[in-house]
C-alpha cells in the first residue's frame, strides 16, 4: 500500500503478528464460554478463505460472467451455513434449498436490478463485493431468525397445543408463538443504520474516502449500501419465520 492508505495500516510482519496476537486474545477470553475451538477454527478459514478470494479475483476480476459464478458459489455457501445453524448439524440438500430462499434470492434479484439499471457497474469489482455484503447479512439474519425461533417454539410448545387446541392451523399457530421472538434478528441492523455516523464509520465509507472519492460519495454509497441489508435483511427475516412455522425449515 502507499499514499493515503500507510496512514491507516502497514502491511508487513508488524500487521501479521498483530493479527495473530488479536487472534490468540479471542482464542483465550472464549475458552470460558466454550467457544475457544470455534474462535480458532472461524480465524484459520478467514486467512484461508480471504487468501483464495483474492487470487479467485486476481483470475476472474475482468469477467463477468465468472463473478456471476463465484456469486452463485458464495450464495450457496452461505445457504448451507445457515442451514447448519439453523438445524445445528449436518444439513441435507433439502436443508439447504429451503435456506436458499431467503439467504440468497432476495440478494440475487437485488444485484441483477441494480446492474440492469446501472446503479451498480456491470464489473467484478463492484458486482462480487456488494452481493459479498448482502448475502453476509443475509446469511446471519437467516440464521438467527431460524434459530431463534425454533428455541421458541420449543420453550412455548405448550402454547402451541393450545392454539391447535382452539381451531388454529398449525401455520398460524407456530406463527403466533415465533414470529416475534425472531423478529429479534433483526435489531443488530436496525441499531447499526440508526447509528451510523454517530457511533460507527462503516467499512464502505472508510474505504471509498481512502480511495479517493469524495466525502459526499462516500456517504452516498454507505447509505445505499445500510438501506440495501435493511431491505435483504428483513425478507430474510420473513421469509425464513414462513418457512419455520410451515415446518420446512
């Protein structure tokens, strides 16, 4: 890196022992929650992942059609994680398309309308990292929203009997008991648009005015970029309580 960007970080030896000193305090303040295991396995597949994302780039960064592809990748990946949260194993491909639905279409349909009314360049460069963030957040929203509410329903399943007891469909009466509980996934979002500018400066701020591009871009771009999770996210959230009440999930 030069110019503007040694002023934040300076890539050498200094940022990886840094980076593996902050892994290691992770590592040693999650062994009491039991999460130590977790920690390093999430650290060791973020420098693997992050490493062949960007020789993926390297390789496919002037076409288009291989980053259509590596969205699909990244889409499915993130429908089987959710999947396995949700279930808290192994999913089956069954799992895994029903996860589909609210991880990664909302965000697919999102990306080919901002390409085709070219608020979004049709580049790799553009297209593989806003489809990157939403379905990041697709992902989590899915799976908190799905875990979530299967804890509710199991904690109130005798509310449940109750509701079938007096006429409802089992649809609305898992509904009636999930739907708020869940609801829940969605305030991280909420309190992250809320706070912007106040409390955080978001990474698509900080890296555009970095890049060069002027303040009032920036900020252009950041909200474009808070109210785009607002939206995914909360189709996330429905479609996903939906699918949990209709038992598909």
């Amino acid at each position: 890196m030069n110019g503007v960007g040694d002023a934040v970080v300076n890539i050498g030896p200094a940022l990886a022992v840094a980076i593996v000193l902050l892994a290691v305090v992770a590592v040693l303040v999650n062994r009491r929650s039991g999460l130590a295991t977790d920690t390093v396995v999430a650290s060791v597949r973020a420098v693997v992942q992050l490493a062949a994302l960007a020789g993926v780039l390297a390789v496919v960064v002037e076409y288009l059609w291989a980053s259509a592809l590596f969205v699909l990748v990244m889409a499915t990946a993130a429908a089987f994680t959710s999947a396995r949260r949700i279930r808290q194993a192994a999913p089956d491909v069954r799992a895994i398309g029903w996860c589909v639905g609210p991880v990664a279409v909302p965000t697919l349909i999102l990306v080919v309308v901002l390409v085709l009314v070219g608020v979004l360049p049709d580049r790799v460069i553009a297209v593989i990292p806003t489809a990157g963030i939403l379905l990041g957040n697709a992902m989590v929203t899915t799976s908190l929203t799905g875990r979530r509410a299967h804890d509710e329903l199991t904690t109130r399943a005798g509310e449940v009997e109750a509701a079938l007891s007096l006429g409802l469909l089992p649809r609305d009466a898992r509904l009636e008991i999930c739907a708020t509980a869940a609801a829940t996934s969605l305030i991280p979002g909420l309190d992250q648009t809320r706070a912007v500018g106040l409390v955080t400066i978001p990474g698509a701020f900080v890296g555009m005015v970095l890049g060069g591009a002027s303040v009032w871009a920036a900020a252009a771009m950041q909200l474009f970029v808070l109210i785009g999770l607002l939206a995914v996210s909360s189709i996330a959230a429905l479609v996903t309580v939906e699918l949990v009440a209709r038992e598909l999930m």
